[in-house]
C-alpha cells in the first residue's frame, strides 16, 4: 500500500515556521527525509504525480498570465539544484519555464547592485522562473569568503526580504527550498563526479575548498533561514541525501505553489457555432 503525504504535510515538514524562525536549528532539520516518505517506491509514485500535475497547472497559469512563480533553490555543492528542477519538471512545456544559474558575477554585475542580475530575470506574469543559486549567495559565500564587508552584509537579509516582499505584493509568488544534505553525502557525490566520466565536468577543486569550510557555510545558511523566513516568502528545507525524496518532496511543494495561485483558463468568448470550419 502507498503512502503519499499531503502537500500541507509535506509543506509542514519543511516549512521554517516565519514566527519561530529566529530560534530555528538547521542542526535539528534531518537530511535524509524518510520521515515524510517512507520509501523510494512511494516518492517516485508522488513525483510522477506531481510532474504531470505542474504541467497541468503550469500550462493554465501561462494562459490566464494571473500571477508569476519564483522558485528559489539554494544548497551547496552536488545538493542537487540541477537534479531537483529536471524532475519536478520532467513534463512541463519550456514555453512557461525559464531557469537562471547564477555563478561569479561578472564585471558588468559587479557594477551594478547585488540585486540587479537577479531582479532582471525575476518572471513575467504567466511565468515559472527558477533561480539555480540566487540572492542568498551573498549571504552565503559573500559572507563566509569575506567578500564584502560585514556592515554590507548585515544589511542584506532586510534589503532580500523588502525584494521577496515587492515581489509577492506584485503577483510573484516565492517558493524557496534549501537543499539539505549531510557532509557524508555530499563527500560521495563529489567521488562520484570524479569517477564517473559522464560526470567529471561538473568536478570542480574549488568545491573541495569550501568543503573544508563546511562549518562556517552551515552557520551561514542557519543565519540566512532564521532571518529571511518570512510570511510572504517563507523558507522549506528539504532533506537532500536520498535524490529520490529530495525530488519528490521539492515537487510537491511546488505543486502547491501552483494549486494555491488557483490558475484557470481565460475564457476569449469564441463559441464553436460562430466560426464554421469547413
């Protein structure tokens, strides 16, 4: 017998509940995720029904142009931001859905505020935009590689959460998910990009860099949750040892998203008796 758990459970589960969040421990949250699927059968069950449920939703939303989705995935190294966004929408048309990877900004970023690279690329109504990386960057690796100074820094989390808030005030909704993983798993997986041929390019050393400060990124991450889960843009953390429920679990949460924007097809006012076909 199957057991598939409920969006609300799922979204329970994950959620960092905006009026706790100052007291949240990211130590406490596990990274498996055999607490909200019992097994794998179970999350490749949900996340075929969900694939096809977002494209379903994803097709209405891009008719009706009602509201736009912003689906932030943020993790370290080989959590599986790329993995996660393929499977959740295995079915969904590339008409409606455009993801944006960011990486080192480039000098003509640079020049720019910190938000502009991203805010350029935020969706148009009728839209899914997924950011691969996004804000959070630089509060993570700006912030534990000194790359700003700490007054800057500390000034980010409210200037990220008055953007999340425009967003939402203006008819996107911000979905994030951080990916959460053990330094075990994420050990085997960078093994596994070197032995691997197929996967070899996407080996990077610098990765093994900032495994050395895992310490300091997981504080990193902790202070970002705690102070940017907010009630229009709340965070979930999402258990990223087990590819299988990570995916299917991001899944459900997006189906969510979607089901709560509530899209349905405009009706244009043609009635077939008007235009005979021949």
């Amino acid at each position: 017998m199957s057991s598939i758990p409920s969006i609300d459970a799922v979204r329970e589960a994950t959620l960092v509940e905006p009026k706790k969040a100052k007291s949240f421990s990211l130590k406490d949250r596990a990274t498996h995720g055999s607490s909200i699927f019992d097994s794998k059968k179970d999350a490749k069950a949900s996340l075929e029904e969900d694939a096809l449920a977002i494209n379903d939703l994803q097709d209405a939303l891009f008719a009706s142009k009602a509201g736009a989705l912003l689906v932030v995935l943020q993790g370290i190294d080989t959590s599986g931001k790329d993995g996660t966004t393929k499977e959740a929408f295995r079915y969904t048309s590339p008409l409606g859905v455009n993801v944006f990877a960011y990486g080192k900004p480039t000098e003509d970023e640079l020049a720019h505020d910190y938000l502009w690279r991203l805010h350029q690329n935020t969706p148009r109504k009728g839209y899914i935009h997924v950011f691969n990386r996004s804000q959070y960057e630089d509060v993570l690796v700006v912030k534990v590689r000194d790359l700003a100074p700490a007054k800057q820094v500390e000034q980010r989390y409210d200037q990220i959460n008055a953007f999340e808030k425009l967003l939402f005030e203006n008819g996107t909704r911000v979905l994030k998910i951080m990916l959460h993983m053990s330094k075990e798993e994420q050990g085997e997986r960078l093994r596994e990009r070197l032995e691997v041929p197929e996967k070899r390019w996407k080996f990077n050393p610098g990765d093994l860099e900032d495994r050395k400060l895992w310490d300091d990124y997981q504080i990193a991450y902790e202070t970002a949750l705690q102070r940017c889960s907010t009630p229009h843009a709340p965070w979930h953390v999402v258990p990223a040892d087990s590819r299988t429920r990570r995916d299917a679990i991001a899944a459900r949460l997006i189906r969510g998203e979607l089901e709560a924007m509530k899209p349905t097809y405009p009706d244009p006012g043609w009635r077939p008796e008007q235009y005979p076909i021949d």
